[in-house]
C-alpha cells in the first residue's frame, strides 16, 4: 500500500542491485483467504479500477498473472485514453464487473460466495438488454481492431473473465 501511494505521488522505482533490502513479511499469515482480507482493506482504501483488479491475482479467483494485470490496466488506460476509440459503455461495464469483482471477494472471505458463471455470454444478463447490446457491440470493435494490431487483447480476456463473476442480487 505504500508502494501504491509513493506511486500515486510521482515516485520513480527502479533496481539497484548494490542495495540491500529488507522485507518484513506480514504477521496476519499466507493462507488466500488472509490475502483476501488485505486485498479487501487495499481496496477501501483506494477503490480505483486498477487496484479494483488486484484480488484477480489470487488463485481463489482467476489465477492471473501479475504481469497479466498490468496489461490489463496499461491496455485499460491508453483504451481510456483514446478518444478516437473511445468505448464508454464498454468502459462503464468493465468499472462495474472491477466493483463487483470486490464483492466476490468479500463474499470469498465470508464463505458466503457464488460460483462463477459458466460462460462470459451469461454475464452479459447482469444489464438492461439495450446497455448489453451497446457493450457487446463495442467488445465486437475492440476485438476487431485487436485482430489487427494486438492492441487489446488482454483487456478484451480480462473482460471476459469478469463477465463470469456471479450476478448481484439486489
């Protein structure tokens, strides 16, 4: 979380072999469900898209890389950053599946969760039939223009692994 907020302040990281480094690890314990728990008080703290996606590393819920997310993210913001591109529903969708991801995993630490959906085509359930049509639709741009330049294609998986979190009801 430190790192995090040195970040958001404009530090600048980088190696230094020559340094030596001490690294205190945490006395909460390594089981997912701790990790979980961290993720969710990371979260309240800053409730952002990028630190949203964070518990998706864990292999409670799907498994991704760290390097994975970054891609996300980075291809997330230069999509967010693109207004000739520009997709807003399909943006706004990817916000709500970030905050839903964090209700998961809240009821992950609970025990209190739902499987996740079968298939991303399900996911799509969770709108109003006219939102879904405008995501699928710029999903299908996306894909598009991925084809051709690679642009977005762990953005567009990410995507669809998000459609799988299970459908809030409220």
């Amino acid at each position: 979380e430190l790192g995090y907020r040195l970040y958001l302040a404009g530090a600048t990281f980088y190696n230094a072999d020559e340094i030596a480094c001490y690294h205190q690890t945490h006395p909460i314990g390594r089981s997912n469900k701790n990790k979980l728990v961290n993720y969710l008080y990371f979260i309240q703290k800053h409730p952002v898209t990028e630190v949203l996606l964070v518990p998706a590393i864990s292999p409670a819920v799907f498994n991704w890389s760290v390097e994975k997310l970054g891609k996300i993210v980075t291809q997330y913001k230069e999509l967010e950053n693109n207004r000739i591109h520009w997709c807003p529903d399909f943006a706004a969708a990817f916000k709500e599946l970030a905050k839903t991801l964090s209700w998961h995993v809240a009821g992950l630490v609970s025990s209190s969760s739902l499987p996740l959906l079968k298939s991303a085509e399900t996911g799509f359930t969770r709108w109003q039939p006219e939102f879904a049509e405008r995501v699928k639709e710029q999903l299908a741009q996306l894909e598009e223009e991925s084809l051709l330049s690679g642009s977005y294609q762990e953005l567009i998986k990410g995507f669809k692994d998000l459609l799988r979190l299970p459908i809030r009801k409220i």
